[in-house]
C-alpha cells in the first residue's frame, strides 16, 4: 500500500530515507512520550510494553521508508505512526489470547490425566515409547526431527542442513518418520 503524507511529512521522509540521523532521531524522541501515554491508557498496558510498542512502530515505519513504500494518502506522521502502533498493540493481545487459549487446553488436559489414573498410564506409556522409538530410529530420522521440533527450524533449513534437493523432500522424510513412530506406538497401545 502506498501512503504520502503532507509536504512537511514529505521532507522528513525525504531526508531519512537520503540516511539523516539527526532526523530519525527527532522523529523517534517527538511521538515516544504520546505515545507510551496514549498506548497505556487506551489499551491499559504495561510503560515498557508500550514502549516495546513504541520501538517496533518506528522499525516498521523506518523500513517503510527505506523500501520506499510510503506514499499515497493524505495523513499527519502521528496519525501514521499511531496506526501502526494500534496494529502492534493488537497483536499482542492477539498473541496473548492464543497462549491463553493454548494454556487453557493443556490445564484441561493435564486435569483429565490427574482425574483419570487409566488415561495417565496410557499417556505415560505412549510418551514412554514414543522415546523409546525414537531412541532406535535411523541418525537421519533423529536428525530431521530434532531439527523442526527442538530447534525450530524451517523446512528450507532442514533441505539445507541435511542436503535435500527441495524443502518437498525434507516434509517427506520427516513425515515418514513421524509416521514410522506413530504405526509403532499404536500397535502396543491398541495391543493393551
């Protein structure tokens, strides 16, 4: 989307995206303290997570600028700036709404296990396997699941770290290698 401000807004983002520290600066300490006021009382947050708000708004802003992609609209930077900072703010909560769902569900979970002796035992014995599976697996299954379990890393790293031609070939060892674990962990289970 592309976004133009007034002239004296036009000067400014003339003159950061030429690299104009003093500038960049300025527009940085004119908005914080506002800011952090308005975000704390219109969305009743913390001073240091709205001025984490406050930072990520000015990244985006600032990288906006040197991507060129603003300018458009008619708008005042502050009324920029505080839109940005909402969107910010939002996430958050939106951020923290699924955790809390997340947790929500695992608290339910780990109720029902403390409820249920007989559940527990299963869930402690599928966990119990599903190690020990792992434990005999193939090096290169233990590897590509450690790699996007644990590490957390994405399929095109995997593809490179364990040399696959494609991230296609990475999903399909690491689904067979799930699956490998799950055939095995249903059979005693269901066995019992």
């Amino acid at each position: 989307m592309k976004i133009s401000f007034r002239r004296s807004e036009k000067d400014i983002i003339a003159s950061i995206r030429e690299g104009n520290q003093r500038v960049m600066e300025e527009v940085y300490v004119s908005y914080r303290n506002e800011f952090v006021s308005w975000s704390r009382r219109k969305f009743a947050i913390t001073e240091q997570d709205a001025l984490d708000h406050y930072q990520d708004t000015l990244t985006v802003f600032f990288e906006k600028v040197m991507n060129d992609s603003i300018s458009g609209i008619e708008s005042s930077l502050k009324t920029y700036l505080f839109g940005i900072g909402k969107n910010k703010v939002r996430q958050q909560f939106d951020e923290r709404s699924r955790m809390k769902r997340h947790e929500e569900g695992l608290v339910e979970h780990y109720r029902f296990l403390s409820e249920n002796k007989e559940a527990e035992a299963t869930y402690d014995l599928a966990r119990q396997q599903t190690w020990e599976l792992f434990d005999a697996m193939g090096e290169a299954c233990k590897h590509i699941l450690r790699l996007f379990y644990f590490e957390k890393r994405s399929m095109s790293e995997i593809a490179e770290i364990m040399g696959h031609n494609s991230e296609a070939v990475s999903r399909t060892t690491k689904k067979r290698c799930l699956e490998k674990i799950r055939s095995q962990v249903k059979k005693p289970l269901g066995d019992g």
